[in-house]
C-alpha cells in the first residue's frame, strides 16, 4: 500500500505544522517512516499549567481515519519515537502497551488505551477530514476532565463494558425492562440460557447468550419485595413458572446453574455511572457510592449467604443512570486469586466478607445489551444465467440491513464466490431489519450471514473476513477479478476504499438509503470509465452532475455507535433497495452493461431533483472528473518494443507454457514520454519458477540494467517487468498490481510510471502501465 503521506502531501503538511503550532500541545518529538507519529503533551492551564503526555499515530488510512491517540505514562526518548515510526501500526500498538496510562474514566478511553474523540452522525454528506487542531481541542478537553471532573458529552451507544481491561468473552447478557425497575435499589436477578453458540467453522470460541427473565430486591421501603412474573416463556424447568418457584426449588435453581443453563448474580443500584475499574476494592467502594465501608455493608447484607462456600468465581451486577440520566444494568464476572490471603474463621459479617472479597482479584465486565419494546422497534422506521454467475467473485462490504440481503440475493442467483467483509457483531436491535434473527445475537455478522446464505444455496462458496476496512490490502484480501458491492454509508470508509480499489482498477457498486430508506442512491464505478467516489465529491462541490438529495428532518439520527450512525428505516424499503442493488449487480455480471453509472430512486417527490413523482427512478451517466487525482491520467503514455526482443520473451515461455518465467525490461521516454523498449533479460540462473508464482534473479538482472546504463551512455535505463502465465488469462494479478503500484513509488527503480508485460501460456501479450497514486491502465504494444 503507498503510504498515506505520498497520496495527501498537502494534508501532512497542514498537520505537521499545526502539531508544531497548536496551543493545547507542545510538541516535543516528530517523526516520519513508515507512519507519521508526533509525541508531546496536552496542555491543560487552570490554576496552573497541568502536562499530559500523548502519542499522535496516523495510519495509512489517512486522513479518512481519525490519527490513533494514546495518553503515556511519561515523556518519550526521540530515539523511541524514531523506532516506533519505523514499525507497523499493529506492532506499535503491541509495543507501547506497556507504556500507556489508563485513566479509567468512561467513555473516551477504550481498552486498547486509545482515546475515542470525535463522532461523526453524517452519513451522505462527502468524507471529513478532519485536522488535528480540531482532535485536540477535544483531547485537551478530556484531559482538563481528570482536574474538573467535567468531561466531554458522548453517545449512550458507546459501549460500557467495552472500555474495561478485561472483558469477559464467554457471556452476554440481553436484559429486559424489568431490570430497570426503580422501585428497587437491590436484589438477585436471573437470566436463562438463550443461545449457545458453539466454537467452530466461523466462531472462535464457545459463547452462552442469557436472557434477562427476573429481577427482584428490596425496595425503596426497605422491604423485600417480588415481581410476579411469568416464567414458562423462559423454558427454564417444568417447575419453575413462578418467581416464587425460584425460591421454593432451589435445588433445581443450583443445578441449572452448574450447568449453565441459568445464571444468577446479586446487584446494586448505585447514584452514578462508575469509572472503569480493575480492584474488587474499588468495586466495594462503588457499591458503597463512593464509601468503602458501606460497600462492605451492602454487600455482607446482600450476599453472606451466597459465600457459606467461597466459591473460584461470582457474578455482580450494578445498576445505574448514564451520563443522560438514563438507567443502565453492567453484569461482572469476579474472579478469585491465584494467590489468596489465609482465610480466618473468627470475624464479625463484615470483617468475613472484607476477608472473602480479598481471595478475589480479576474482575471481566460482561457484555450487557438492554432490549426493550421501545429499543427494539427503534430501527423499523429470473433472470439469472447460473453457468455465469458460478464463474463469478463479488465482494460484499458490509453485511448489515442492506448488505445482508444483497448478499443473501446474490447468493439464491448462484453467485460462485461470495466474501463477506464486516467485523461487527449481532446485537438484538440488528433482527428487526437484518437477514438475522434473535439467536444470532452476540454472534459475528459475517459467520451468521455466511452460515444463513449456505443454508439457502449449498452449492456456493462463502468465504468470511472480520476486517476492519481501514485495513483491507486489496492484492491479499480481494481475488483478481472480483466486483465488489459496499452498503456501509460511511463517506470517509468509502472514499479510502475507493480510492485502493480505483488504483487497482476494480469495480465497485455502492448504495446507501437516505431520507429513512423512503430513498436510495446507488453508483457504479468501472474506473477510467465511470466518476468513481472522488469524482462524486468534486462535482458535488462544484454544484455539477450530482443530484443532492436532502435528509427528512423527521427522520433523525437515533443512537451513534462509535461512528455508526444509526437512522430510522423500514425493512420493506431497505430490502427493497437490496433488491434493486443486487438486480443491478446481476445485469452486469451477466455482462447486461448499461450505460447509466448512477441511479436515484424515491417513494415521494423530492423538490430541485428529476423525481418529480413518487416511487420514480432516475438515472444518469456521470463521466470522470478531469481533475479527479485517481481516475484522470495527463498523459496517455504509447509503449513500443522491437520484434527481436518480443520473439525473445515468447521463445522463453514456448519452452514451458506450465510454468511463469519472466525478467525486466530497459529502454528510454522519447520528448512525448512515450516509451521504447530497447532490451529485455532473462529470469536469470537464481530464478525461481512455479505455476503460479516467478521470482526473478534480482542480482542477475540488477547486473543486466547496469551493464545497459553504462554501455548507452546513461540513456537505456529499467522501464517495467514482463512475466508469463501459465493460462490463457493475460491480465495482471492482485500481487502484480501492488507490486508495481510499489515500484512506482520507490526512488531506485528512476521511474513512477512503470510498465508489464504478462504473456498467457500460448505467448500473448497484454501491457499494462502503473502510474503512482493512479488507476493503472491497458495500452497498445507498436512494434518497432
């Protein structure tokens, strides 16, 4: 991948210089490698001048990704930050683990240590990039948070337990409203056994689903209280229809337990929403609301009982209203110590459970969704040539709403191949507008998806990738001729996907629903032939082409998941536009290419469109902008070779069409950049063939090159790569297409316009020309 610096110098150089200028940070250490990274600190000036050191770490996604921030336990050496700059973003991360400082206050900091400072709720509004200036005026405001106590605002979204440092993988809880119920302040609740989802194909490891079935307490009277509730629903056991039963069988309650069809843990209401913690004894102190001694009170009242037996490990749950004042339930699962204080037999009830609770030690906060009837519903706002379409490989990016179904379409039409990208998971809300229903909660939506599409047709292959798309690697994630549909309505996700897959000249379709699913956008992008997504912004800004569509007002953005917007839209409408999409998609597989790239549709009349009627299409062809940097090439460049080198090369493949050889290609730019090529090597002694990889000589042909540079006066130097293919299929591959995409940008090959040659196994060529930063493109050989 060309690093992101080379693509936006402009954009470096708004950043370097306003890391070096800004008055929230001082900077102290830049560097640049193979990522940017400036190390210094916020400044925060109250009472005095407060110093908080921070590592800034831009990933090759930039500037469509936000730079990664990591508050640090103290200053950095510059020879550390030399080091980090020269590694990947996955081995910084792994290496300054050590190194980070966790502050434990929600919701900005998450696991990992990086902090979580800007969210974003537009969703067609062109990619925003965002400087450093604006990120951190937000840090710093996190940052005065830990001497003021008053922190920035976010989302009720943003996962609780997320933010913890250790989350329990085993468990998710999905609890009912009944939890809420303020009428207690503490009590037992229970949960039953609702999916198990086992280890295998898709899924890395056993996870139990519970689902929320009572919850009782003692009240704000202070008496014990009891919500007569109906359990037969729940399946529990033929003897437990009644809350009461869970107390008058408390064998059978004990055994469902061990057995993991029940789970069962004691909670607390508490005043506010609790830090992120890692000591049982700050856990005390936030049952106590703030005192540990009436936390040990609590608890020794609440759970004496329950430790007669000290048990390896109990459940706790805390109940509390969120920064927006409203309720929350968080379940943890309390671990005991592998090395525990002696235990004594003569204490009070309270110095015993002080005594209990230090056997303890790693606390695991358990994924907890709430569903109710109100959240739950808050999202509902032939002609298929089979012996064509098995030959096909679609990409489906993102398998959400509409992603699910379009694959889900594509996948009865017979789609050959079928590779899922998505790295999120089923949550409860997902069911009432996803391909996927209550029993896939928890699970990974690419594996549920997968293993729903092999039930509809099992003579398809699906393959899965949980990727975060900020790090697809086109020539290792996507095969050489696949087409890929994305539905993630994310502009900034979606300007860097196109702008890998425009370079690698890969068609791509995307669609998004706008104005609550009552309307849809839906473009196609052949590159060199169709405005790709940065064409689309240009002609956006200049007022051209683009058909704005406005949103409804009526129709606003509900919850935000960490820079998931998430409106309100009917399932008819959005399988409607999955439908629309994957008919589209369908047609041009089928090689049914029409020559609209662009295509509208709404139920109702929009004003200042073409859609003057309801339930109308509209479509329209929008060619490349001219100064679209990907798409637009200044020069179309002519390449022309002798007959003597051509007979060469195929002579070499005619003497063993199974398996590639190949070598480099030396020549010179005439005064109108064409090029002619003059010589052209072997693979060399060293080489190494197979029947789906060569790898040159690089000493043999280095010498090759030099001995030309030398012998014509500096003139003839390296223009390209030629290899052969085992098969009649000429076209280069993935690999090929990042290999010169490399070379084009590497200051030893004297060239950013590098040229190949593949021959097919019957010695027929094709030339290719990769421009850096651009969409490579065909070109015509003249013979000389």
């Amino acid at each position: 991948m060309i690093h992101w610096f080379k693509k936006h110098p402009e954009f470096l150089r708004q950043e370097s210089t306003a890391l070096s200028n800004d008055l929230n940070y001082r900077e102290i250490h830049q560097f640049r490698d193979q990522l940017f990274i400036s190390h210094g600190n916020i400044l925060v000036r109250l009472n005095e001048i407060h110093r908080f050191p921070i590592l800034i770490v831009y990933s090759d996604a930039t500037p469509y990704r936000l730079p990664l921030i990591f508050p640090l336990k103290h200053n950095l050496h510059k020879e550390e930050i030399e080091q980090l700059a020269s590694l990947s973003l996955y081995k910084v991360q792994e290496t300054i683990k050590p190194l980070i400082l966790y502050y434990y206050h929600l919701r900005h900091q998450n696991s990992s240590g990086e902090l979580c400072t800007l969210e974003q709720d537009s969703l067609d509004n062109g990619s925003s990039f965002f400087g450093i200036t604006t990120i951190l005026q937000r840090v710093r405001d996190w940052c005065a948070g830990h001497i003021t106590n008053n922190y920035p605002t976010d989302s009720e979204e943003v996962d609780f337990y997320s933010h913890f440092n250790f989350i329990n993988n085993e468990i998710k809880l999905i609890y009912p409203e009944h939890f809420l119920n303020d009428k207690f302040l503490e009590g037992d609740c229970y949960a039953t056994l609702y999916n198990f989802v086992p280890g295998g194909r898709y899924f890395k490891n056993d996870k139990y689903l519970y689902l929320g079935s009572f919850l009782d307490g003692i009240g704000k009277s202070g008496l014990f209280e009891q919500v007569h509730i109906n359990l037969d629903r729940h399946l529990i056991d033929p003897k437990l229809k009644t809350s009461l039963d869970l107390y008058n069988h408390s064998e059978i309650v004990n055994d469902l337990i061990t057995k993991k069809l029940l789970l069962k843990a004691h909670w607390f209401q508490i005043e506010n929403e609790p830090k992120p913690f890692q000591l049982v004894n700050d856990l005390i102190k936030i049952v106590g609301n703030g005192s540990y001694d009436n936390g040990i009170s609590r608890i020794t009242e609440r759970c004496q009982s329950s430790f007669k037996q000290i048990p390896d490990l109990f459940l706790l749950g805390l109940r509390f209203p969120n920064r927006k004042g409203i309720n929350e339930f968080q379940l943890f699962k309390i671990l005991k110590s592998d090395t525990s204080p002696p235990y004594i037999i003569k204490f009070s009830p309270k110095e015993r459970m002080q005594n209990i609770l230090g056997q303890f030690e790693k606390i695991e906060a358990i994924e907890c969704e709430k569903i109710t009837e109100t959240t739950f519903h808050q999202r509902n706002s032939k002609i298929a040539d089979y012996d064509i379409l098995k030959k096909v490989s679609v990409n489906v990016f993102g398998v959400g709403a509409i992603g699910s179904e379009i694959a889900d379409c594509m996948s009865k039409a017979g789609t050959g191949l079928l590779t899922l990208f998505d790295n999120q998971t089923i949550k409860a809300h997902n069911a009432v507008r996803h391909l996927a229903g209550l029993n896939h909660i928890g699970e990974p939506k690419v594996g549920v998806v997968a293993e729903i599409l092999s039930n509809h047709n099992p003579f398809i292959t699906i393959e899965t990738r949980p990727l975060n798309l900020y790090d697809l690697d086109i020539s290792q994630d996507l095969y050489d001729d696949s087409i890929t549909v994305s539905s993630l309505a994310d502009d900034s996700l979606e300007g860097f996907i196109n702008q890998q897959l425009v370079i690698a000249n890969k068609i791509a379709f995307y669609v998004r629903a706008l104005r609550g699913g009552k309307a849809a956008r839906i473009f196609r992008v052949v590159p060199g032939k169709d405005a790709c997504f940065h064409c689309l912004s240009l002609y956006r800004k200049e007022d051209k082409e683009f058909i704005e569509i406005s949103e409804d007002p009526s129709y606003p953005t509900l919850m935000n998941e960490c820079n998931n917007p998430i409106r309100p839209a009917s399932a008819a409408d959005l399988k409607f536009i999955a439908s629309f999409t994957s008919r589209l998609l369908l047609e041009y597989l089928q090689a049914f290419e029409s020559d609209q790239n662009h295509w509208i549709w709404s139920s109702e009349v929009l004003p200042n469109t073409p859609i003057q009627t309801p339930y109308q299409f509209y479509s329209q062809h929008i060619s490349p902008h001219p100064d679209c940097y990907y798409c637009h090439h200044d020069n179309l460049i002519n390449i022309s070779i002798t007959a003597e080198n051509l007979a060469y090369m195929q002579g070499l493949i005619s003497q063993n069409p199974r398996m590639e050889t190949g070598g480099v290609m030396a020549g010179y730019t005439d005064e109108k950049g064409n090029i002619l090529i003059t010589d052209v090597s072997g693979p060399g002694p060293k080489a190494s063939h197979a029947a789906t990889k060569f790898e040159k000589d690089v000493e043999y042909c280095q010498a090759f090159l030099d001995e030309l540079y030398i012998q014509s006066q500096q003139r003839k130097v390296y223009v390209g790569e030629w290899h052969s293919h085992p098969s009649s299929n000429n076209n280069p591959s993935g690999q090929d297409i990042r290999s010169l995409s490399e070379i084009a940008i590497q200051k030893d090959y004297l060239t950013d316009t590098p040229i190949m040659i593949i021959f097919s196994n019957e010695g027929i060529p094709s030339c290719t020309i990769h421009p850096a930063g651009k969409r490579y493109y065909f070109t015509k050989i003249e013979m000389k």
